[in-house]
C-alpha cells in the first residue's frame, strides 16, 4: 500500500534518497543475476544490452510491482494531476487493492472531488496507461 501525506512544493530529499536506494538494489540485483546465474540481460540482436529504464520496468514486471510504481508515480504528481488547489486541500492520498483513497481537508473541495470521482480515475488510468485505478474514494 503506497501512502502520500501533506503535500508541498518543495521535493522532499529523504523521498528522493530512497528513488536512488531502489534503482541501486535494481541495478545490483540485474548484474547480480547475470554473473551469478549465466543470464544475459540482452534484448535484440542491434541492441545488445538493456537501458536502464529497460532494466527497472523488467525487475518490476518480474517482482509484480509495476502497478504500485505506476500508482506511486500517480501519488507523487497529484499536484501536477489535479492542480495546486486540490493539491493543498488534500490531506492524505494512498492507493490499496486498485481504490485510490483521497483524505480532502476542505468540505468544498470534497463534494466536488466526490461528482468528479469517474473523471478522476478514468485521468489517473490515462496516464498509467492501464486500468489500475478501479475506484476512487473521496473522503
């Protein structure tokens, strides 16, 4: 379960050393892989190796974390998604079992957010790419 609570402009540099701690497992765990097992991480015959972008959505696929990347991915550009008002409103966002549950602090703003609740998922699920977001709660 992915969890965001309060919301600011500034990048939050503890968030930002756990990104780079989780691409560094990847990456270790990928070379890891290919010199202990003999399992060369090639993809086509003109591309020998694989990027690293390549490399992390492989782990992720193969470790089943895709969607709750993709879902944190949502959480991080909630501001970006939904504008710097709803953003400053919401209080906690966390994704659990495909509901994105959304705590808004202004009575206002919840009883728009509750009309625009299909709008919402149906724009997360765009930008995922994919139907993750099965519900959205408004609270």
């Amino acid at each position: 379960m992915w969890r965001k609570e309060r919301f600011s402009q500034n990048k939050n540099p503890d968030s930002q050393l756990v990104v780079l701690v989780f691409i560094v497992r990847i990456i270790s765990y990928l070379v890891k892989l290919e010199l202990t097992q003999n399992i060369e991480l090639r993809r086509m015959p003109d591309k020998p190796y694989l990027s690293l972008g390549e490399a992390i959505q492989a782990f992720l696929d193969k470790h089943g974390l895709k969607e709750e990347a993709n879902v944190q991915k949502v959480i991080g550009d909630w501001e970006q998604l939904m504008g710097s008002a709803v953003a400053q409103n919401t209080q906690k966002i966390w994704f659990n079992k495909g509901i994105l549950y959304v705590k808004i602090s202004s009575p206002i703003w919840k009883s728009e957010l509750q009309m625009a609740r299909l709008k919402i998922k149906e724009m997360i699920n765009t930008r995922i790419g994919e139907a993750v977001i099965q519900e959205v709660r408004i609270m």
